[in-house]
C-alpha cells in the first residue's frame, strides 16, 4: 500500500544563512527583479493587497483598460513564493509596469513583513 501525501507536506530546503540578505538587483531589464539568492518576476493586476506583503494564489487582471496598476510580486529562486503585494500602486497600468520591479527589489531588501511573506509559504 502506498501512501501519497497532500502538497502542503512537501518540504524544499533553500540554503540561506541567518545573515543572508537580499540585495537591490538591477530592475531595468523588466519584470525580473533581484540578484542571487533571490530572483522573481513582478505583475501588474486588478487588484490590490491592501498593505505591503498581503499574499495571494493569483492575481486578477482586467483584460482591457488601465485598470491593472497594482505591484505584485513573486520569488522564483531559490523556491516559488505566493504573489505578495508591494503595496504600490501605479496611477495608471503603464506607471505600474515602469516602476514595478524596482518596488520589489526595495520591499524584498528593507522591508521584513514582504520577505516574511515570500519565504512563508513555498512551494515548487
């Protein structure tokens, strides 16, 4: 008999030292943000988080206008985190898009509740 277990109890090990830290990346070449240990990609949606490091499965997006001007953010390396908010909003899609890689570079360097949020709940 074999026993197959849930997703939630799946375990990655990610090789950071209590003084590792993120380092701000160079966010000009697009959605991905941050150097080595940690890499992600960023998103404008529809919706906002609220406060910076709410966290989401998904982000919703309006398939026209000017309405996806939220910064969401996700870690991709060394482990795949949950979107988690920036807390930014962009006045328009297009201001999103510019400035939101560079805002999570930033929260994922000084701000401990977004890291907490990335490294929180990983998956595969």
């Amino acid at each position: 008999m074999a026993t197959i277990l849930p997703a939630g109890a799946v375990v990655k090990c990610v090789k950071l030292t209590s003084s590792t830290t993120c380092t701000p990346g160079n966010s000009a070449s697009g959605s991905n943000w941050g150097d080595i240990p940690i890499q992600g990609v960023a998103f404008c949606g529809s919706a906002s988080g609220g406060t910076s490091g709410a966290t989401r499965d998904s982000v919703p997006v309006f398939s026209s206008g000017d309405m996806n001007k939220y910064c969401w953010c996700r870690m991709i390396s060394p482990a795949v985190s949950p979107w988690v908010y920036a807390g930014y909003s962009g006045t328009n899609t297009n201001s999103c898009v510019i400035n939101c890689a560079s805002q999570c570079v930033s929260r994922a360097s000084y701000t401990s509740a977004f890291t907490q949020s990335l490294f929180g709940n990983l998956s595969n």
